[in-house]
C-alpha cells in the first residue's frame, strides 16, 4: 500500500501523475475485485454521493463499466448522453456542467470528442472529474485497468516489455498506457504504418517499430489497438485487407516469437483486422480480464476521489466503514 | 487649424533618416515642421515635455482583423483605431474578411468613412482578392484601391489556386499594391489547431505541420517571379520559410514578409493545459523557429512586424481546444512584447525595433508615415521605454481580451500618439481619446 500518495480532485489523465499515485490506486483496485464476485454486489461505500456520466461520444464498455462500479459502491447515478440532451440544443459543455452542478452532483465522468474536455471541465467546477476519455489525449481508466491486468499475469510491471500496435496517432488509450507503464518501469514501443504514428512519438521514450514481426521479436504484452475503419477512409491505410496482411496480430506471426506474448486489446475488436480470432480467444488473450478488471479500478478511483483512504478500502467493502 | 505641439527634450529615434539622439520635435498644420535641439515654441503651441521619452515615426501594422461590419460585439473600427493607438499605432491595415466582405469599393469605402468618423489611428482597408474570398473571381482591384485600398488579400485563408495567385500578382501590377497571402496549405492543414509536434502530439491534439506554410511561401515567391508582382507573405511562423524568403530575396523577386510579436516570443509550449488564447493560426512553432525568426527579423529578411490582432468574443475563447476560434489581440501589447523580449534582452537595438515597426511596413504597403523628415504627416508616437507594466486585458481599449500575454510584466509603453498633428493617446493626461 502506498498509504502517503493521495490524489487530487480530478483524473485527467496520467501523464501528470506520480508512480505512487498510479500504484495506489492499482493498489486500491485489489480488494474491490472481490466485490463483483459476491452473490450481492454492492458495498456502501459512496452511499449518498451522487454521479453523473456525460457521454458526449457513444460508448457501451467504458459507460456500463463506469456505472457498475458506481451502483457496486451504491452511490446514486444518473447517465446523459450527447443526444437528445441540452448539448444536442447547442449548449455549451461549460453550461451543460455547471447546470448539473446546480443540481448538487459530487462527481462527473465525463468522455468527450475533443482533447483536454476533462481538464477544461475540472477546472471550472468543484466536483470531481473523471476522465473516461477525451478525443485523442487520454484515458486513464483504461489505462489503469490494463496496467492491473498485467500486474496479475506477470506479477509485475517494472521491466516488461510492452508493445502498442496500431493506431496511435489518434489513440487516447495508447497515450495513457504510454504514461502509466513508463512511470512504472516497462519498457514500452509503438508499432503501426507511419501513417498512424504520431509525429515526436519517440522522443517521448518509446521504441518505435516499423513492421510487426520485429514488435512480436520484442515484446513480453502487446496491446492491440482498434483500428478505426474510418481511418481507411481518411486515406491513413489503403485497406483493411492489406492492414491485416501486412500487421495483423496472427497465430502464424505470434508463433516466431520466443515466448509466449500476452495479449491485450481495449475493444472493441474488429476480428480479422488488426487481430485475428485465434489470437484474441486463445490461451495467452487477457483481453477479458481487462474487462473485469475495469470495473474493480473504476471503483478504486471513485472510491479514492471522493475522499476514501486506501487503508480503508478493505473495511469498506466489508460495509464496516 | 490645429494647434501647433512641440515635443521638448526628448530622445528622437528616426529610421528613415538613421536619426538616434536628442532633439526637439516641432509639429505645425498637421505635419513635421521641425526636428533639432532647443526648438522654440510658436504662439499657441503645445509644449509637452518629453524628457526621458522617446520620440519615434508612429507605428505602422499591417495586419489587423476590425471585425467591423459583421461582429461589432467583437470589434469595431473605431475601437480598433482606439487600441491601436494606445498602443502606439497611428496607421494601421484592416485585412478584408469581413461579414460581408471588403470585397468592393463601397464596401472600402465604409472603412475609409469610419475610420474618418473615429479620428483615432488611421486605418487603412485591405481589399480582398477573390470576390467574398471564395478563391474563384477577382474583386475589383482598381475600384477598391480608388477608393483607399492600400493592398489586397484573402487573408484568414490562402489563395487557394494557383492560377488565381498569379493572375493577381499580376492584375495587381497595374495599381502597384501588394498581394499579402496567408499562407496554409489546405489539405495538410485541415482540421489542424496547433503545431505539428512533440506538444500535439503529448496533448492528442491534431497538428498543422510547418510544411503547410513552406508549401505555400515557396509557391508564392516563384508566383511572384513569375507575375512580377509584389507578393506579402503574412504572419511567418516557421524556419523553413525564412530560408526560401532569404534565397527569393537574394533572386530579386519582389516579396516582404512580416512576423508577428507572438511567433517571436512563443513556442508550442503555450499550448500545454489546452490554453485556448495559445491558438491561433499560423500556430506557434517551436524554439528553433522562433530564433530563425529573430535572426530573419534582425537582417530584414522578415521585413516587419505585424500584430494579427484578432478579436474573439470571450464565450468563443472559452472552450475546448478543438472548438475554440483562431487568434489573439494584439495591439496594446506588440511594442511592450517586442521591446521586452527583443530589446532588453539585447538582440535588437530600439532604433532596429522602430524600423520594423514603423519605417519598413510603411514602406512596404507604400504607406505616409513611418519617417520624421520635414513636411512629412505628422504621424508621431512617443514611448516610455523604462515603463514597467502588467498586461491587464480588462484594461484594454480593444472590445476583446483574447491575449496569451495576460500578467504578463512588460518594459515600455506609448505615452502619446499624434496621428496629422492631433493627440489621440495621452497615456499622462486624459488617456486615450
């Protein structure tokens, strides 16, 4: 436990954060696991507070997940979507918050289209924020969900050899886990067509990998980001087919490799693009482990935000508090 | 008649005339009657004692943004003509994307008579070169000059083709004004809001590489070549395009370029926490371009200095990254940044400073002004260069507060602007008329 490390008001992202704040809270993750697992899943732990989920992008992983976690801690949640809501009448997400606030909310989780929405919003209001993703900068949640689900395959973060491939010129994922697993001592690289590498990306400390076959040489995890088909339209890649050809995540690819690689993939999938199915469903795929996990860190991070000590977080869940 | 003013005791710097000592400065009918030591007043003169002050050609812009007519809530010419001179303008050059656009005589001419109305700075119109800068047919050049244009543009985009760019360089041969181009190449620039870069890239914010301006820089030049005419290249913002500037120049195509006080003192860093009065377009580059930058300034291969002064109503500002308006104000602070970050810290001496402020861009759009020289219009700016101040953005003339350079503490200011013989700024007495 990493009891002296606190975090502040908002989560943003992880770029600005310490390891021992990371670590608390993969830390705090650990006991709130076993909440899912009970017959009634529900701890008092944020009873009376009150959430709200601003999803101004579709989602069904990362809101449902968000919101699992809040009703397992039993605080009271009420979801807005973009559509048919205020904003779709063109008001402004500043308005859209501070309305909500006046309604006495203590919290938001908040994903949104553009960059830095998060950080504008917790700096214009004194509840606490929750990055659940915001355009192509940040997601830490998932981030923080991925770093535990290494941790509980190998046992350890520190010296890993993690690998991105795929889409990281417009990937908030891949930028999160970039922070998350530098500050806690993997190794990290990129992989993808240069197309979808952003410009500087190794000057952030990253190997960067060309072709796929060197990353799988390399690495212990590889993360497989979604590719966004749109991007093809955008003339990023010239088609799926030759995407998959040329860096698909496959059996025959995997088998080269001199160990066995962990397999990770945010979702959702496309099958048969960037991974194929024998991959993401076979004995070495974490990919649904992420999930679970998801939930136990989302509720850390509620847990941690609105004030619990990490020392506590046992007795909460035991509803002793 | 206006009264007559002698500046008494002051320090005179005049770039025309490598002038750069102390000297009297007597104005009379609206022109520069006399420059030398221990001047008399005439009967009737105002005598203002300038001791400790420095008495240059008033400063001259190229490139500001009145917002007049079509966003008054933002800016009006009048307002404009106010801050400028404040800020030790007394001419100023109003770029043309208006709502509707300037893209005709009357709509030149409305400037013109507001302008008059205002009686502050001058301001000059820039007609625009496409009609409702579509980038299809060329506006009436030679109407609109008739009616005061002194350049023309489509500035807030590029001349998109080609062929257009030439075929104004070359129209505007005939009327002898430059075509000032805003140079971005649409296609590796859309949907870009900052620079390309390690910042954009950290920030998960899309880039606009600086080969988007070099594209167009090099273009232009070898246009300017090839029409012969005057091409003014707006706003440089990267490295490359000094290089292809400094080699056009060396050739002999006629080109003059301007870089505003915020690419001179800024970097991409400005961006980080998503500060929106950190965007604008062309966006701030990175260290080694602002250093180019500098140096191109210095030798004259970036003729001038020129403010870009975009007005943004706060509630637009107050936004996302991605959702907010490019631009920034900048006419209450360019002298004090420039002068902070250039002449204090000894890369530039003032009379190097004024010229780029005054003397060149006057020169480049063929402008009165920009000298102290006998019989010349009396258009007069007198500077406080020990002055230490805040930026105060609620304090400023300007409708808008959109300024990256708020708190800011900044060395010397315009104690007075005379704009033909008449004070319009009087930072001692009763402010800014």
């Amino acid at each position: 436990m990493n009891a002296s490390a606190t975090l502040g008001k908002d989560l943003t992202g992880l770029e600005h954060m310490t390891p021992d704040q990371i670590r608390l809270i993969l830390d705090t993750a650990e006991p709130f696991k076993e909440v899912s697992e009970r017959p009634i899943k529900k701890v008092p732990a944020l009873r009376g507070k009150t959430i709200v989920n601003l999803f101004f992008e579709a989602s069904t992983r990362t809101r449902v997940s968000f919101e699992f976690a809040e009703k397992r801690l039993s605080a009271d949640t009420v979801n807005v979507a973009a559509t048919g809501s205020s904003v779709s009448k063109g008001e402004t997400l500043v308005d859209t918050a501070r309305n909500l606030e006046a309604m006495r909310i203590d919290m938001v989780v908040i994903r949104h289209p553009s960059s830095g929405a998060a950080e504008f919003l917790g700096n214009r209001i004194a509840s606490n924020v929750i990055n659940a993703g915001d355009g192509k900068h940040e997601h830490p949640t998932q981030a923080l969900l991925d770093l535990l689900t290494i941790r509980d395959k190998h046992g350890k973060i520190e010296g890993l050899k993690v690998c991105l491939v795929g889409d990281v010129l417009h990937s908030r994922v891949a930028r999160s886990n970039l922070w998350g697993l530098t500050k806690l001592g993997a190794e990290v690289a990129v992989c993808g067509p240069w197309t979808l590498l952003p410009r500087g990306i190794a000057d952030l400390g990253v190997k960067v990998f060309g072709r796929i076959e060197e990353a799988i040489e390399w690495a212990d995890v590889l993360n497989v980001l979604r590719l966004q088909l749109e991007r093809m339209e955008k003339g990023f890649i010239p088609s799926v087919r030759e995407y998959y050809r040329v860096f698909g995540v496959t059996p025959e690819r995997l088998e080269r490799s001199p160990r066995p690689i962990t397999i990770m993939h945010p979702g959702p999938m496309n099958r048969g693009v960037e991974i194929d199915s024998r991959v993401a469903d076979g004995p070495h795929s974490v990919i649904l482990d992420q999930v679970t996990n998801g939930v136990a860190v989302r509720m850390a991070v509620l847990y941690l935000l609105a004030g619990g000590r990490a020392e506590l977080a046992d007795a909460a869940k035991r509803g002793a508090e | 008649m206006t009264r007559p003013i002698l500046l008494q005791g002051g320090h005179v710097i005049d770039p025309s005339r490598d002038l750069d000592g102390a000297a009297d400065v007597l104005i009379q009918d609206g022109k520069i009657a006399s420059v030398g030591r221990g001047l008399t007043a005439p009967d009737g003169a105002l005598v203002r004692n300038v001791k400790g002050k420095v008495v240059t050609p008033g400063l001259v812009d190229l490139h500001v943004h009145l917002r007049e007519p079509g966003n008054e809530d933002e800016e009006t010419v009048a307002s404009g003509a106010r801050a400028a001179a404040a800020g030790g303008f007394t001419a100023i050059c109003a770029m043309p994307n208006t709502d509707p656009v300037t893209d005709n005589q009357a709509a030149v001419g409305f400037i013109v008579r507001q302008s008059d109305r205002a009686g502050l700075a001058r301001v000059h119109p820039i007609g625009a070169v496409s009609i409702g800068q579509k980038g299809e047919r060329l506006a009436e050049f030679g109407e609109m000059v008739s009616a005061g244009a002194v350049a023309v543009s489509d500035d807030g985009k590029p001349v998109v083709s080609s062929h257009l760019m030439r075929t104004a360089l070359e129209y505007a041969r005939t009327f002898n004004v430059p075509v000032a181009d805003h140079c971005e190449e649409p296609t590796l620039a859309a949907g870009g809001v900052m620079h390309e870069g390690l910042v954009s890239t950290r920030l998960g914010l899309k880039g606009i590489p600086a080969a988007a301006e070099e594209i167009i820089v090099a273009r232009d030049v070898l246009l300017a070549e090839l029409a012969g005419g005057h091409v003014h290249l707006c706003h440089m913002s990267a490295r490359g395009s000094v290089a292809i500037i400094r080699e056009a120049k060396e050739r002999g195509i006629r080109v003059t370029a301007e870089v505003t006080p915020h690419h001179l003192t800024l970097t991409d860093y400005a961006c980080e926490e998503y500060d929106t009065h950190a965007k604008m377009n062309p966006p701030l580059r990175e260290a080694a371009d602002v250093a180019a930058l500098r140096g191109a300034l210095k030798d004259g291969v970036i003729d001038c200095i020129a403010s870009d002064h975009a007005p943004h109503a706060y509630d637009e500002k107050e936004a996302a990254f991605d959702d907010a308006p490019f631009g920034v104000v900048g006419l209450e602070t360019a002298f004090a940044v420039a002068h902070t970050e250039l002449v204090e810290s000894g890369l530039f001496t003032l009379p190097e400073l004024i010229r780029r402020m005054s003397t060149e861009p006057a020169r480049v759009f063929h402008l009165g002004g920009g000298t102290l020289a006998l019989g010349a219009v009396a258009d007069v700016a007198v500077f406080d260069a020990s002055a230490k101040w805040a930026v105060d953005p609620t304090a400023f003339h300007s409708k808008s507060r959109n300024t990256p350079f708020a708190g800011r503490a900044l060395t010397g200011r315009a104690v007075l602007t005379i704009v033909a013989g008449e004070i319009v700024h009087d930072l001692d007495h009763s402010g800014t008329r």
